[in-house]
C-alpha cells in the first residue's frame, strides 16, 4: 500500500499503526497519541449502503474522540503529495508539545 510507506516509522512526525481495531471497527490507518484515523476508500465506497455504513462509522468513531481522514485510492495514487500534504498538516495543527 503505497500511504503506507509514508505513514509508517513515523515518518510524518507521528506514529501509525496499520489496520487498527477500534471498537467494532478496523481503521486502515490509527495515529492513537493524536486520535486521528486515515481511511481509503475504493470504489465499493461509493455504493448507498456503504456510505450509509461509512457514515455511521465515522460518527461512532467521533463520538470516541477521533478525527477521521477520509481518501479515495484515485486521490491517493494521483496525488499522494497532495495526500501526504493534508495528513501532515493535519498532524502539525494537532501535535501535543
């Protein structure tokens, strides 16, 4: 998985852990010290009872205190600078010193 090579061994300053369960759920991508939760979604995400189900997920998972970060595949394999751009932001405006 091609994120996963820039999320892994904290390079983006913070700790990833890959396919993470939380609740119920599996997170593709878990930062736990920032609660912050990167999802990839193909294609079957565009189906209305997966948006349905996606949409539960991730109020269920704010609920608990996460952010989630969602990605489509064609976001990330077109623009995985872009991809890694927004998730390192997101990582700076929200690191605890």
């Amino acid at each position: 998985m091609i994120l996963w090579k820039f999320l892994r061994s904290d390079q983006l300053g913070a700790h990833f852990r890959r396919q993470h369960i939380i609740g119920d759920y599996i997170a593709d991508f878990a930062c736990l010290p920032l609660r912050l939760i990167i999802e990839l979604d193909g294609g079957y995400h565009e189906l209305p009872t997966q948006q349905v189900n996606d949409e539960e997920r991730t109020k269920w998972l704010e609920n608990k205190g996460f952010k989630v970060i969602r990605f489509s595949n064609e976001e990330v394999l077109g623009d995985i600078e872009g991809t890694i751009i927004k998730i390192k932001t997101y990582i700076n405006e929200n690191k605890r010193t």
